[in-house]
C-alpha cells in the first residue's frame, strides 16, 4: 500500500463498509458485449416470465413478488433489510445493546447478528467492536459478515502501518495474511456481493513476499476455526427468522451477474401481455 493508501485508508474503508449496504447500487453497471446479448437476454426474460404480477411503477416494470424474494435473501445473508416495505419489528430492535450482549454470549444468534450489523453498518463502522460479533455471525453462515471480518483485518493493518510505515514488519505481512484469507473465504459463499466486496481490495494487498499457496493455507485454518467454532456452538432456542440457504433469486443474479441496470427489465414485459394493460 503507497503512501497516499496509507493516509486515505480510513475514508476509503468507510467508503466501502457504506458498499456493503448498498452493494447493488455501488456496481458499476453497463450492458453486456454483442456476442453474450442475446443469451442474456433470453436467460433474462425467462426469468421475468417466471412472475406473474408485474406492473407499471412511472417509466419501470416492478414486480412485489421479485422484490420480496430479494428482501428475503438479502435478509438470509446478513444484509441490513429495517428500511424495507417488508421489514417487520422485533423485540430485537428494541432490546440495548447490553442485553443483546447477554442473549449473544447465551447463544442467541439472532441477537449476535443484531450486534454485528449496528456496530459493522451503523456505528461508523467501529470495527474493533464489531469483529467478534461479525465472526460468530459468519459462523452462522450470514455471508455478508465476510466483508465485516476483511474490512477489520485491513484496520489493523492501516494502523499498524501507522506505527511503523519504514518497513514491512511481521505484524503488517501476519495481518495482510489473514486480511487476504478472509478474501479467500469469501469465494466460499454464493454471495456474489460478499465476493465482489473482497475482489475490490485484493489487488492492494497481495505483495511477493505472499504466495497464492500461502493464503489458501490461511484460508484454511479459518475454515477449519469456522467448523470447530460451529461444532461448539453453544445450544439456544432457534431465534432466527430468515433461511440461511436461500438461494438467490434467479432474475436477480442474472442482472448483477451482467452489471444490467434493472430498465432492461421493461424490453421483456413490453412483449408480453402486460404491455396491453
């Protein structure tokens, strides 16, 4: 990391922690190339076939059936869902973060993953408190908490450099390590906003002194931490509301996939019935 990366790093990491809850938005989005445009597009609009209740919002095509399946996966993953029209109060949005504290270290994986996103997401990103929660979180297998863990090792890592920017000390190669094996981990997960997230900071960490073999083998000790951590898993009633599994919605992964804007929606449903409504 240069020295401009090094004095810039705390904006740009608030930068991205704000992409982690916006990732769709965050893509740079453009058409696919002329040789891929029409099997996109039939993939495209067989999937925009699949719902029946599309209607006309201004000048787009929205269907509330689509964007519930997307609340719900968003939701399944980890990813801030309270400003939804689907979103429904708990008890957990209410409780202090003292008592979310208690019901955690009980086992209440619901109440961790409430810690985890209001120190991760809305607390300017405060990383130092987010982490261990972040980690059980991922443990749990909410995806989107991946980003958490690679944006706290790349703290560390900035204000270790901050200490000593002369020379690349055991520390800073031990952190970019694990900094680079959580971005392995990453691939691990059908996420494909957990992984972009990871894609983008890669390049700045990976120097000679790393091989690809070294970070699979740090991959894998975090894997193989995951599956003790989740074996020990303390018993607790089953808190959680959203499904873990879910895959994401087809239509969706289509366009993120391809970096479409949703627009491209309106050129399938003008040939159907719809249009004549």
């Amino acid at each position: 990391m240069n020295k401009c990366s090094k004095q810039n790093f705390g904006r740009i990491l608030s930068g991205l922690i704000l992409c982690t809850v916006c990732v769709s938005a965050c893509a740079k989005h453009v058409q696919p190339d002329e040789e891929n445009n029409a099997q996109v597009t039939a993939e495209l609009c067989n999937e925009v076939d699949r719902y029946d209740d599309w209607s006309l919002y201004h000048d787009q095509w929205v269907s509330e059936t689509f964007d519930y399946e997307r609340y719900q996966w968003k939701a399944g993953k980890g990813y801030p869902v309270k400003k939804s029209q689907f979103y429904e109060k708990t008890d957990y949005d209410k409780y202090s973060t003292e008592t979310l504290m208690r019901l955690a270290q009980d086992g209440d994986k619901a109440a961790n993953l409430e810690l985890a996103q209001r120190y991760y997401y809305f607390s300017s990103g405060n990383l130092n408190s987010a982490e261990p929660f972040c980690y059980m979180a991922v443990v749990d297998g909410f995806s989107a908490m991946t980003s958490c863990m690679i944006s706290s090792y790349g703290a560390k890592l900035a204000k270790e450099m901050a200490k000593n920017q002369s020379a690349q000390s055991d520390r800073q190669r031990e952190l970019r390590l694990m900094l680079l094996g959580w971005i392995e981990i990453s691939k691990d997960v059908d996420d494909i906003f957990a992984k972009r997230f990871a894609e983008t900071l890669k390049p700045g960490y990976q120097r000679n002194d790393i091989t690809d073999a070294m970070i699979e083998n740090a991959a894998q000790d975090i894997r193989q931490k995951l599956k003790v951590t989740r074996k020990n898993r303390k018993p607790y009633k089953e808190t959680l509301t959203v499904d873990v599994e879910q895959k994401m919605p087809e239509l969706w992964r289509i366009l993120e996939k391809n970096k479409l804007e949703e627009q491209v929606i309106n050129g399938c449903i003008n040939e159907s019935h719809y249009a004549k409504q």
